[in-house]
C-alpha cells in the first residue's frame, strides 16, 4: 500500500465503561460474515491486516498471546477469548484491554461493530485511528487486493495523525 488517502471517517461514539471507556466503530464490509469472521479468527489472515499476530485460532474460547508488531519489534501481549459464537461474536482481552467484534448481516453484506474498551478516554483518538487504517486494510485483502499491513511507525506514512485529529474532533473533548 503506498502513501494514500484513508477512506472516510467510521461512525464511532465513545462509551463510559465503569472506569472505563469504550471506542465503538462501524464498518461495512461487502462480505458474507462467515468471510469476515475468518479473517478475525484465522491467525493467517490477522497477520494480514491486524495490529498483531494471533499464536493461534480465535475461533475458540481461551486463552492466547497477541503479539503487536511494529517493524521488527514485537510485544506479546496475554489474551483470553471469553466469547466466540460463529459467526457473529468475538469477544476477547488484548493485554488490559477489551475487544468485541459484532458481525451482522446487512443487505450488502457485514455490518461490523468494533468495541475496544481501554482505561484512558484520551487514548481513544489514536486508538480510532490505527484501527480504521487496520479495517482499510481488511476491507482492500477481503476484496482480493495485495496490501500490507498498516501497524506501528508506518501508520504516520498513511494518515494516521490526521485520522486521530479527527477522531478527537468527532469524539469530542473529555
């Protein structure tokens, strides 16, 4: 992927969690959500487009190890996948995080629902970005194009600050 535009702001809404705050993001995808849930679950595919390496299938309960990727550097990270209901649930830790992918049919194919709750509201900005460069991605390998992953120091290559600038504004302040 060479130095391009990211595709349109998702609609994303912050959420207080308890203590915590919860970035939703939705995306539409034009695939049946068995292809999406795949590329969610399937180690080989999430190496493809996520912010991490999976050391095995999501696809089950239990747990696992994330590893993010920026480069050459790598950090493992503890994961436990409390909930995988196929196709249309996958709810699980990433280090002292909490991701939930909601998958539903739509006439045009998934409707994708990404819930990452953190501890820090401030965060969500950065964190909205880097995924919506991730979901770019996803979308672009779910079509059949070659694409690398966006992750770590290369997202300032592809939008990133301009995409947390506008998420901050559509987040709104604290």
């Amino acid at each position: 992927m060479n130095h391009e535009t990211p595709t349109p702001l998702l609609d994303a809404q912050c959420e207080p969690n308890g203590r915590r705050w919860t970035l939703a993001l939705v995306r539409e995808l034009p695939h049946p959500p068995r292809t999406v849930w795949a590329a969610l679950t399937d180690p080989e595919q999430i190496n493809r487009w996520a912010p991490y390496d999976a050391d095995r299938d999501l696809g089950t309960t239990g747990g696992a190890v994330l590893t993010m990727v920026d480069g050459d550097q790598r950090h493992d990270l503890p994961a436990e996948v409390r909930r995988a209901e196929p196709p249309v649930l996958l709810a699980h830790t990433w280090g002292e995080d909490g991701l939930r992918w909601e998958l539903a049919a739509a006439a045009a194919g998934t409707r994708l629902t990404l819930r990452h709750t953190t501890a820090d509201r401030d965060w969500l900005p950065q964190v909205a970005a880097g995924w919506h460069l991730c979901l770019d991605v996803l979308a672009r390998l779910l079509d059949g194009e070659p694409v690398q992953p966006i992750r770590g120091q290369s997202a300032m290559d592809h939008g990133w600050p301009a995409l947390r600038d506008a998420y901050a504004a559509t987040l709104g302040p604290r």
